[in-house]
C-alpha cells in the first residue's frame, strides 16, 4: 500500500557565485545543526502529451543515499502530498500509481521524461528537544532529457519543514534572500529540466477568453476530481459542482459549434448522473437524520434511523459501484480527452469575439428564464417538477453571474447572492420531495414492527414540509 506524507517547502534561486550564508538567525535557541552530503538519481515519467505535468503532478522513481522509492507529487492548499511506494514495488511504473493517475493521463501509457542527478548538502534544524525542525539543502542538479544532446545545469536551494511550522520557514528565508537567494520562478526541478511549458493556451481578452477562463477552472476540477476519487477521497459533491458549471456554460454562452456542445453536454450530463447517485444518498442521510430527530418520543426514532440507514448504505454502495464500474470504462476517459481538446482548442464559433461585456447579455437572459420558471411553478397547474426546473434554473444564472464577476464586478457578485439564497429556497422543497419518495419506495417493504409506523410519521412530516415550502 502507498504511504501519504505532507510536503511543505519553499525553493530559491542563486546568482552566480552565490555562497551559502550559513544557519546563524534560523537555528533555535539552545537548538543545533547538521549537515550531509548525499547523492540520488530520479527518473521521471508522463505521457506523451505532458498530461500530469499539465497538472501539477510529479511522478518519479528515485535511487541513492535519501528518500529511495517510488513518489508522485501532488499539489494541495499551497503545499504538495507525496504518494510513495518502494522502490522495489516494480521495474515499471507501479500499477497502484498508475491507477491512481489513470485519470489524468487519459488513458495514455507512461514513458521516461527526464533524468535528474542530484548532488545534495543537507542542513537539519535540530531544536533543544532533539526534534529535527526543517532541512535546508543545497542541490547541484544535472538534468538529461530524451533528445537533447547537453545536459542542463544549476544550483538551487529548497528549504522543507519536518515538524516544524511556518516561523522556521520565515526565519530561513529572511536569511537566505539576504544573502541574494530570490523566490524560485519555477517551483519544480522537472519544469525547470524541460523548459518554459505552455499548460494553458493564453485567452484573448473578449467574451471567448473570459467564458474559456472559467472553463479551464472547471476542467482542472473534474480532472483533480478524479484523481481524490482514486485516492477514495469523497468529492463526489464538488465534482458534479464543476460539471454543472461547465454544463451552464455550454447552455447559456452560445460561442460554441452548436453540435459539439450538444454532444459535450450529453456526455457531462451522463457522467453527472453518475455521480448524482451517490451524491442523492449523502443529501438524503443528512436531511433524513434531522428529520428522525424530530419525530415525537413515542415514534421508535432510533430503530427508524437504523432503518433508514441500512437501505441507504445499500443503495450508495452500489452507487459508488457503478461510479467504479464508470470510471473504468471506455466512455470516461473519452470525455475527458474532449474536455482536454476543448482547452487546447475550443470550437468556437464567430459570436465569440463579442468583447467581454456580452457577458451581460448572456447572464440576463438566463435571470428571465429563472423568472419564467419561477412563474409556471405558481401557477394553477405548477408542479413539483416545475419547481425543480426552476431550481435548475437558478444554478445555471448564478453560474453564469460567477463567470461575469471579473467584468461585471460588484452587480454580478449581487446576483450571485441572490440566486444562491433562492436555489437554496428551491432546495428544501426539492430535498423533501426526494426524501418523500425514498420513503415511499422503503414503505414498500414493510418490515412489521414499529418502524412502519414511524415511517408513515416521517412521510407524512415530509408531505407538510413540501407544501409548506411550496
């Protein structure tokens, strides 16, 4: 099994004939310093389109006195997590780390991108309790690429905390850019390797390039996404989020060829619906769990909550099933190599080189249509459904008010608000709605005790509430 560990560091570049200014203001009180010299090698692999690169991500297998082993890097609140496996865990890339990066490289095999051979003096912040704080290492690093002829050549200085906190940090760079180290412009030795790397294509400044901004956020998303998915982290919710707001995109900014978003948007809304059945089950057990809590004393509460708790960790288990069974597929990586041929070359249509106010255009007319819907859900012939469409509705102009931030700064931000307080409106009515056919389909099995009789409470509450929030 891979082992997890949080990096937290901070990388300096030197001038030439930069000298190491030595440890006096970083070392602790009653602290001390050691130093080492050792050396390693690290290959690193990626597909052939740069897909992990792209990314963040850093996947190498390294050799040599420190830190032997398998590691992918990946990003995460300003510092980096380090997946690692040993270095005996294959010859060829690890499958638990291929798998795990499946995603991302769309399916496209790994093959050695760089070579790094680092000649390293290790300097370690040891405090007056004997706990190793930081290490401060200067690297001479010669790198060798497929198809280059010379190596490249630099020195550089990282500093990374152990058990240490932030102070340490602070205090060792206020030494280091004293003596003429600067911030490093490049935070990774493999970026460094291999060049200047075009990740994003540069957006134009009229309406394609601030709706294709927004994309790119959205895109980058759903990639992450999947990649905590194989780590079995549950972003379920923020995933399905950033394919609604792609989804909304493609809806309400008609820049695109129109046949390729449709089919864009069928494919986003398939894999959507995927996720949505497990995240229906995490939104139903919250709003259940208050609900049974509520229920008078006399109702057998506890034994209805097992109830319900038992047919739900079914039904997302097997939802959770056929997300694997999903993502394992052919489909999948299919839509994620067109969410990538949409970044690096969106079929755009001639409406697109409106300027950037057209923003405007575009996000009004998806707050009439929320008001349009709003209106049919009221009338004599409304329906819950209609209400829903109006919820919907409501997501998709609030998205597109968040696209419109940047141009229309304050009035859309207004918006935002807004429509966030009425789709929150719209969702208790909808949350209660689900809940009461949930309930149905459990009453269907009766189970002969108590419980169905607390059931009946629970759905008649349910039924109160729908009409109250209606």
């Amino acid at each position: 099994m891979a082992a997890e560990a949080r990096e937290r560091e901070d990388k300096y570049d030197l001038p030439p004939g930069w000298v190491f200014p030595g440890l006096d203001g970083i070392v602790p009180d009653g602290g001390r310093a050691t130093s080492e010299t050792v050396r390693m090698s690290s290959t690193y692999y990626d597909t052939a389109e740069r897909d992990l690169l792209r990314h963040g991500l850093t996947l190498r297998r390294r050799s040599g006195e420190r830190d032997a082993g398998w590691q992918l890097k990946v990003p995460e609140d300003g510092a980096r997590t380090e997946i690692r496996l040993p270095a005996d865990a294959g010859r060829g890339v690890p499958k638990e780390l291929r798998d795990l990066v499946a995603g991302v490289r769309m399916g496209a095999p790994l093959r050695v991108l760089a070579r790094l051979d680092t000649e390293r003096i290790v300097h370690s912040i040891v405090d007056a309790a004997g706990t190793v704080l930081a290490e401060i290492v200067e690297d001479h690093v010669v790198a060798t690429t497929p198809g280059t002829e010379a190596p490249r050549e630099w020195d550089e200085v990282e500093v990374e905390l152990v058990d240490g906190d932030e102070p340490v940090l602070a205090r060792a760079r206020r030494v280091l850019t004293r003596a003429g180290a600067k911030p490093a412009k490049v935070g990774s030795k493999l970026v460094r390797a291999l060049g200047p790397q075009d990740v994003v294509p540069a957006r134009p400044n009229n309406l394609a390039g601030t709706v294709q901004t927004y994309l790119d956020e959205q895109y980058d998303a759903i990639v992450r996404g999947d990649l905590d998915l194989r780590r079995q982290r549950d972003v379920v919710h923020t995933t399905r989020v950033a394919i609604r707001r792609y989804r909304s995109v493609l809806r309400i900014f008609p820049i695109f060829d129109p046949r390729q978003a449709e089919t864009l948007d069928a494919e986003l809304s398939w894999y959507a619906g995927v996720l949505g059945e497990v995240r229906d089950r995490q939104v139903l057990r919250t709003h259940l769990d208050g609900l049974v809590g509520e229920l008078p004393d006399g109702v057998a509460r506890a034994a209805l909550a097992a109830r319900i708790d038992a047919a739900l960790d079914a039904e997302e288990a097997e939802a959770r099933r056929v997300l694997a069974r999903a993502m394992a597929g052919s489909r999948y990586p299919s839509l994620l190599r067109t969410l990538r041929a949409w970044r690096d070359d969106p079929p755009l249509t001639p409406a697109a080189d409106k300027p950037r106010k057209a923003v405007a255009t575009h996000a009004n007319a998806a707050l009439r249509t929320v008001e349009k819907r709003l209106a049919k859900a009221h009338g004599k012939r409304g329906t819950d459904l209609d209400l829903h469409r109006a919820r919907k509705a409501a997501k998709r102009a609030r998205y597109a008010f968040e696209l419109a931030q940047p141009v229309l700064g304050k009035s859309a931000a207004a918006q935002v608000k807004a429509l966030k307080k009425r789709q929150d409106e719209l969702g208790l009515h909808q949350d209660s709605v689900v809940a009461a056919e949930f309930l149905q389909r459990l009453a269907a099995r009766p189970a002969g005790d108590a419980t169905d009789f607390a059931l009946g409470a629970l759905w008649i509450r349910e039924q109160d509430r729908i009409n109250e929030t209606r």
